[in-house]
C-alpha cells in the first residue's frame, strides 16, 4: 500500500443530519444578509454624499466611500476563500496596484506634463 492511497473502509458511515445542514445555511443567509444591508448602506451614502459639496474635502469623501465599498468586497471574497490563497494574493496586489496607480495620477495632475517638458524644455522666450 503507497503513501498515497488512503484506505476509507475503516471509516463508519455518517448520517445525513437535515437540521445541521438547516442550522448552517441560514447561518451563511445571516452573514449575507448583514453584509450586503453594509454595502447597500455605503452605496446609499455614496448616492446622499454625491449632492453634497465638501469643499476641498471632495476627493477624501470620494476615495474614504470608495475604499468603504472595496474594503467590503474584500471581505466578502475572502469569506468565500478562507485560506490564504492565490486570490487573496492576487486582492492584495490589487490593492496595492490600484493605490500605486492613484498616486501616480494625482503626481501627474498635479506635476503637470513632465515628458513633454523634457523634451521641449521651456525657452527664455517663453518664460515672461
């Protein structure tokens, strides 16, 4: 007999128990429940937050709301795969990419255009 093969007849067969398997679904049903009345409320809230203007705060509502709903799909998709899997790698990557991605566009907005500077620096004309 290998490694390998592992031998099941030992093993006394269980019995179908219909009420744990109740008990446990609507177990799942409540966690659901919960999580999808959080997400509705965010996304009630993004909807509420869009007609008012904070000001200079507008971006930092968007991207708290914004990490908000992420924050709860992430933990929604790591309920559904509890090991520390290639998934929850691949959300953390994500993660990471998508803030790195972020920083790199408001660097951008906010340096202006720094390729087309470098390759037509300014002039002594162009300068006032």
């Amino acid at each position: 007999m290998s490694a390998d093969h592992i031998d099941h007849s030992e093993e006394a067969p269980r019995a179908h128990d219909q009420a744990a398997e109740v008990a446990h679904a609507w177990h799942h049903f409540h966690e659901n429940v919960r999580f999808f009345a959080c997400f509705l409320g965010i996304i009630l809230l993004t909807v509420f937050a869009f007609n008012i203007n904070f000001g200079r705060w507008n971006t930092v509502a968007i991207l708290i709301l914004a990490a908000m709903r992420s924050g709860l799909i992430a933990y929604f998709m790591a309920t559904m795969f509890k090991p520390f899997s290639f998934v929850t790698r691949t959300f953390i990557f994500s993660a990471i990419f998508l803030a790195g991605m972020i920083f790199l566009s408001m660097w951008d907005s906010e340096l202006g255009d720094p390729i087309k500077d470098r390759i037509n620096p300014p002039t002594k004309s162009d300068v006032p």
